[in-house]
C-alpha cells in the first residue's frame, strides 16, 4: 500500500469492521507505529455507510489502554495477579477441572458465555464444542439476563416458518422498550434499525413508514416517532392487551392469516374483552385515544411488525408483554406469504427453505434438565442466568464448583449483586477470558488475556440476521497482537485437548496434532455458503451477496395441521395477575427502568477514561421530581430498594415521565482501585416479581426510593 502525501511513512490505513456490536459497522483504522492512531466511518461500505458510534470510535483505547491484560494472569494465594505463561494455564486449569469432575460429577463444571463472545465467528463455536465434551448440562449465557422471554414466547405459541415482514418493505413499525438510535439494536434478528440507525429510521420515514415507539421515556428514538405512547415503567403488556382489544373489538385483523395459522382466536379476544382503553389509562397512564390511535396505525399496516428490546424483556411480566407482542403480530398477519419473496439474508450460513405454514408450541422447557434450584429447567439447552448465583451457593452433589466465562461479565451484570459477588467468590475455579482486568476477572483464579478485534481475524456469519440484506464481510488481523495473548476460540481447543476431549467443529474432529489457523476455521464455517470464501476475501469492503430470487413455498406434506397458540392458560393467568398487581408502594414510589448509552455495550466502555460523559451513572430523573423532592441537579442522592442501596447523583433529566429514574446496567467496578459509577444491579433481587418458566427477575420497572443524603453522608461511593 501507497503510503498517502504528507503522512509518515510509518502510517498505514487499513480496512476492517467493528465487533462491539451487532451493527459490525465498517471502518477505517489509521495505524502509527502498530498502534489505532484514529477510526474512522467507512463510507464505501455497503450497510453502515461511514456510521461510527462513540465506543466504536475509541477503538485503540480498548486495544491499547493501559488496563489491557498482555499476558494471561494466575491469581496467587494472597489475591494478587501475576503474569503466567498460557501453556501453563491450560495445563493446571485442565486439571483442576479434572480432579473437580472426579469427585463431584461433571454438572460441578458451568460455561457463562457473555455478549462479547457473540461478536467473534470462531469462539461460540468452539466455547460450545469444549462445553459438550464436559458433559455438564450447567450452560448460561447473556441470552437468558436479557431476553430469554423471547424463547419462552416461541415455546409456548410456537414458529411460523415463512419468514418475517421487514423494515425495507413495511408501511408502520412498532419499536417497544428499545432505543435503536442509541443502541443499534431494534429488532429480533429481522434487519430492523441496527446500522447507521437514526439515517435508518429517517429515510424510512420519508418514504412514507409511520412509526410507532413504546418507552416510559421520550428517547432519542421515540422523538423521530409519528406516535409515542409512553406508559407507566412495567405495564406494557397491558398495554398490548388494550391494543389487542382495540384491533379485535373493531375487525381490523387479518381473518384469513389467523384462519389458517391461528387456533384459539376466540379465546384471546375473550382474554382482552375487558382491557379497554378506559383501563389501560387507568393502569399504564396513556390516554384512550392514544392506545385507539396505536391500535388502528398498526392494524391499518398493511406491512411491518413490532419488535422488541430488552426494556420489555426485562421487565415485570416480560413472558407476558413479550407473548402480546408476538400475538400482536400475528393477528395483523404480518409474516410473509407463499408466494412472496423469501428472507434470503443468509450468505456464510445455510438457509432452509421457507414454507407458509406454523409449527405448534413444543414447550421443550416441560423436558429439559432440571436444576435442582427450583426445579427450573434449561430452555433450550440453557439454564437461567438468574439461578447461577444459587447454582453455586447452594449445597447439593452437582453444586457448581468451577465456572469458565467466555466474553461476559457477571460480577457486573448479573441480579442481586452482592449474592453473585459472593457466589464468585467461593468457586473453587474461576476462569475468565477478558482483556482487561473486569469485575469478574479481578475474583477469578486464571484470566486468559485473548486478542482484541482487531488482532483477529473473523467474519460476519453469525451477525446475517442482523443485516438488512444478504451481505458478508471478512477481515484478516490489522493489528499485530502483543506476545502473551491467545486468540480466545484457541483457548478451548487447548482446553479440550488438554482433558483429553475430541473437538467437533463445522462437522468434523479436528486434530489436536495440527491444529487448524483462524483462517482455515473461518473457511470451514463459511463452506456451506452461497458465496466463495476466497472471493470474500478479496472484498475489503464486505460483499453484498447475488438475492436467490426464492420464494415462501406452500406447507410441507404433513405442515398445514399445525397452529400458533395465541392464548393459552398459563399466558392468560399472566395477564390476570398483571390486570390485579397492586398500585404503587408508598415505600417505593419511584421506578427505576434501564436505559443504554452510546458509550458502552453492556461494560464494555464504562471504563475507557473520558469515553462516557462524566464517567459516573447518574439516576436521572424529571427536573419537577427534582424539585418536590428538594434535590439539586448534580446532588448526591441514594437510591433504595427492598434489596439494596446505593448512593449516587442526580441529574435532570426532560425526556423522562414523572416518578421515573433512569439508570444504565453493568456499570461499578470492584477491587481495581478505580470507580466507573455505580452498579444497579445491588437493587436488584432475584426472589421477587421472578417469571415463571425461565426464572427471570425484575431488572427494569423496579420500585425504589429516592433520598437526599444525610449530612453525616454526602460522599458518593459505588
């Protein structure tokens, strides 16, 4: 490569992408002397289209910062940190999890797999290869902090298998507890609003698309809205519940769509009957006409869907909100058709083909492993994350005694905070790969210090759901990784070479003698695709990928019998219980609801020094709350629940409704000497308003109490 006029010639510019998120925006690094002096906005690629965000942009702080581990670390006897070389850390972790194996069974053995490790096409396949070679059933991930309802609503109503209606093509959208201008995320893997969101949602609009958002808080997103209804924080499923009864007290849903694909219609209509908007006034605070307005803009349609982020998955009554969601898009027929083209947007991966007809609920979490807490069960090979905590600290002959977390955070990110710190803290192994020295990291016995983004190279096959259109990128490494660090998908093929397990990957075992590149995988992975894997290569860029020109084909032989199950028993029990919750404590009359920020994904970027504005985690509430309360913008202030307290500051805040505070997840820090603001996750308890099924607590809509500091207190701790 040319070096540019006027530069030094220890400059290079190179093209890559970016893996803090699902929006894998394109970019351009400008590297000095091996190090990112500047990203840059690709403007040449074809889906993010020059869109950066803050974090994205503070690239070389994550690769570079002085907080970034160089070497794996063994945690010594007295709690410190010292380097150690990674063979030697494979080696001694692989037998300490065979002695614990030994004596206490392999369910003693759990795998936490983070949100980061999502974001490399290499290390959730090889994380879970490892994993199955353990035989443990104790698998948790992120999926089940955040969004383990959507897996509840496809169990219990089932899957229609033609394909979702998208954005490109729709006339309305329903955006509800989820802030895509902000986040990058705004759908459930249809291509909706997750590169270069807000020119996204602007253009949208300009072709005609009214949108519609569901948010306690006029966001960034709800102020691009044609209608914004803001309920009171938790009671969006009932909400949903007066839309419903909206849309089918006065026909407006797709009779034939629910003729076919639909078998108790009757029975969510008689469900609905008395959620008038009359009543969700009375419980969620949003006006009559605003609920018909909602109700008749969606069902007027006639194309697009309403999606959902973790603000209602989180929430109380999430299975419940989640399942009328789905309903909702459902009784307004919003799937595509035989006949209609389908979603081809897999290129790296296979696709099946797509068929007009429903698969009926299997309820697979009736037969999954059952954890002796509670007698929950794994949905969908996976137990909830809100049990791990008792997983450990229970007794019993399969108690977790050795915990590996891959790309996650739990100490930061888990409920009840102070349980889970305990819950770490007592494992008789602990292992994190991270490339920083993390909450979690900071209690394990080993941290594997992996490559960062761009240390790597990866491709973009398990983010196609994201993307708006069949499109795929790959990367080589752009940056020359530091000696000591190990990409993280070779971790657990050592690890599993190590305990003398064979390692399946992309359907064949792989050799232990000869171990295969990065690269060799990524091609392995990608040889089931529609397009060359040295073709891919050759596009710096990424590649936008040839339409199939297929199309929604009729039911198989034997699929036209099966329905989806709007309103089955254990859903409308829900939705009494939801219609009957008490009004607001007088001891808890606020309600704290989560909120995302550009700055950081989760917590990654809450410590990058100077990234995040203040560098702290305010609660914000409305100024005139401010007020009565006798507060000042910027005063210390504690923030109480039935499960914690913590001390914070205040800051005014317009956007928000009165009676809510609004703070953002995973933020604090412990035994690290620094402070990056305050983790709500002390308020949080797991013991009550937990969801049934998947074991979810109340992470958003929590009641809390708003205090002054007393003037023996006024210092701000985290």
């Amino acid at each position: 490569m040319s070096t540019p006029e006027g530069v030094r010639p220890d400059f290079v510019r190179r093209t890559s992408y970016c893996r803090l998120c699902a929006s894998s925006c394109g970019v351009l690094l400008d590297i000095e002397d091996g190090r990112i002096a500047r990203v840059l906005g690709d403007a040449a690629h074809p889906i993010s289209r020059g869109y950066t965000c803050p974090k994205g942009r503070r690239a070389g702080d994550l690769a570079h910062g002085p907080d970034r581990l160089t070497t794996s670390m063994r945690r010594t006897a007295d709690g410190a940190h010292v380097p150690v070389a990674f063979g030697a850390a494979v080696d001694d972790i692989a037998a300490r999890l065979r002695a614990i194996v030994a004596r206490y069974g392999p369910d003693a053995v759990a795998l936490f797999m983070g949100t980061q490790q999502n974001f490399a096409a290499l290390t959730p396949p090889m994380a879970r290869a490892w994993f199955r070679g353990t035989g443990s059933h104790k698998l948790f991930s992120t999926m089940t902090i955040d969004q383990s309802a959507k897996w509840v609503v496809a169990e219990r109503m089932g899957t229609y298998l033609g394909g979702r209606q998208r954005l490109a093509d729709a006339d309305v959208w329903l955006l509800a507890g989820t802030n895509p201008v902000v986040s990058g995320n705004g759908g459930d893997g249809d291509g909706a609003v997750v590169q270069n969101p807000s020119v996204t949602l602007r253009e949208a609009r300009a072709r005609g698309l009214r949108l519609i958002v569901v948010d306690p808080r006029r966001s960034e997103t709800a102020a691009l809205a044609d209608l914004h209804l803001a309920p009171k924080p938790g009671t969006d499923a009932v909400l949903f519940a007066g839309i419903l009864n909206v849309i089918l007290a006065e026909g407006r849903h797709d009779r034939e769509f629910c003729a076919r694909h639909a078998e108790d219609l009757p029975a969510l209509a008689a469900a609905v009957i008395e959620v008038t908007p009359t009543l969700v006034q009375r419980i969620c605070g949003v006006h009559p006409d605003q609920t018909r307005l909602a109700a008749r803009m969606f069902a007027h349609g006639p194309r697009g869907m309403a999606t959902t982020g973790t603000g209602l998955c989180m929430g109380p009554h999430s299975n419940l909100a989640e399942h009328l969601v789905a309903v909702l898009n459902v009784v307004c027929g919003r799937y595509l058709r035989e006949g209609e083209p389908a979603d081809d947007r897999a290129v790296l991966n296979r696709s099946g083909p797509a068929r007009a007809e429903a698969v009926g609920p299997s309820r697979a979490y009736e037969r999954g492993f059952r954890s002796r807490i509670g007698g929950i069960r794994a949905i969908r090979g996976e137990l909830p994350s809100g049990i791990l905590a008792d997983e450990i600290l229970e007794p019993g002959p399969d108690r977790v005694r050795a915990l590996i977390v891959s790309g996650g955070n739990p100490a930061a990110a888990l409920p009840d905070r102070d349980r889970t710190l305990r819950a770490l803290r007592s494992l008789d192994l602990l292992v994190c790969v991270d490339p920083r020295m993390s909450d979690t990291a900071a209690l394990a016995h080993y941290v594997i210090a992996p490559t960062t983004m761009y240390e790597r190279a990866d491709h973009t096959a398990i983010m196609e759901p994201f993307f708006p259109e069949p499109f795929a990128q790959y990367t080589p490494p752009v940056l020359t990784p530091p000696p000591g660090v190990v990409e993280d998908w070779r971790f657990f093929l050592d690890l599993a070479t190590a305990s003398g397990q064979p390692v399946k990957f992309a359907g064949r075992i792989l050799d232990p003698a000869a171990p295969p590149s990065a690269e060799q995988l990524l091609a392995m992975t990608a040889e089931r695709g529609r397009v060359r894997f040295d073709d891919l290569t050759e596009a710096p860029h990424g590649l936008r990928a040839r339409r199939l020109e297929s199309v929604v084909g009729p039911p198989g032989a034997d699929g036209g019998g099966h329905r989806l199950t709007l309103m089955p028993g254990d859903v409308r029990a829900e939705l009494r219980a939801a219609l009957t919750e008490r009004a607001v404590s007088g001891d808890f009359p606020w309600r704290l609801t989560v909120r995302r920020i550009r700055e950081a994904i989760n917590s990654t970027g809450t410590g990058v020094p100077g990234l995040v504005p203040g560098g702290a985690n305010p609660a914000a509430l409305h100024p005139d709350d401010l007020a009565a309360l006798g507060i000042a913008d910027g005063e210390a202030i504690t923030v109480r629940s039935v499960s914690g307290l913590l001390r914070t500051t205040a800051r005014a805040d317009r956007t928000l409704a009165r009676g809510t505070v609004s703070m953002t997840h995973c933020f604090g820090s412990i035994g690290q000497g620094r402070s990056f603001g305050v983790n709500v996750n002390v308020l949080i308890g797991t013991r009550d308003g937990t969801q049934a099924i998947n074991a979810m607590p109340t992470m958003t809509a929590v009641p809390v109490a708003i205090e002054r500091l007393t003037s023996q207190d006024r210092k701000v701790t985290p």
